[in-house]
C-alpha cells in the first residue's frame, strides 16, 4: 500500500506542476500581448490601399456572417 500513496503523490504533484507552469505561460503571453497592443498599436485602415481593404473587410463579413472583427492587416512580403 505504501507504494500505491507514493505513486498517487508523485501523481497529485506532477499534474499540480503542469497546471503551475501551463497557466505562468498564459498569463505572460496575455501580459506580452496588452504590453504590445498598448505601447505597439498598428493602423488598421491606411489612404493607399482602400479597394484593398474593402475587400478583405467584406470577405471577413461575408465568411464570419457578420460576427467576424478585424483588428488588423499587415502585407506579408
């Protein structure tokens, strides 16, 4: 029986450690997006490319049924 309590607490800890590590890396990278979007914030709509972006915004309508929210576009090169 004293094996069976030793492996059930080696068990209990590991899954503890899990959930430690796995909610640090959610909240730093929640902390990292704010701190980005704060002090980093990008136009969404720029003069240069209007028909452009009319498109993709009626694209994201038309696909999302109207629930869809673009935050923003950056051209990939």
């Amino acid at each position: 029986m004293n094996e069976l309590g030793l492996v059930l607490q080696v068990l209990i800890i590991g899954m503890v450690m899990v959930f430690a590590i796995l909610s640090l890396v959610v909240l730093t990278g929640q902390m990292l997006i704010r701190l980005t979007n704060r002090f980093a914030p990008t136009p969404l709509i720029s003069k240069e490319n209007d028909a452009e972006i009319a498109a993709v915004i009626a694209a994201v309508d038309v696909i999302t049924d109207g629930k869809g929210q673009i935050e923003s576009i950056n051209k990939i090169n």
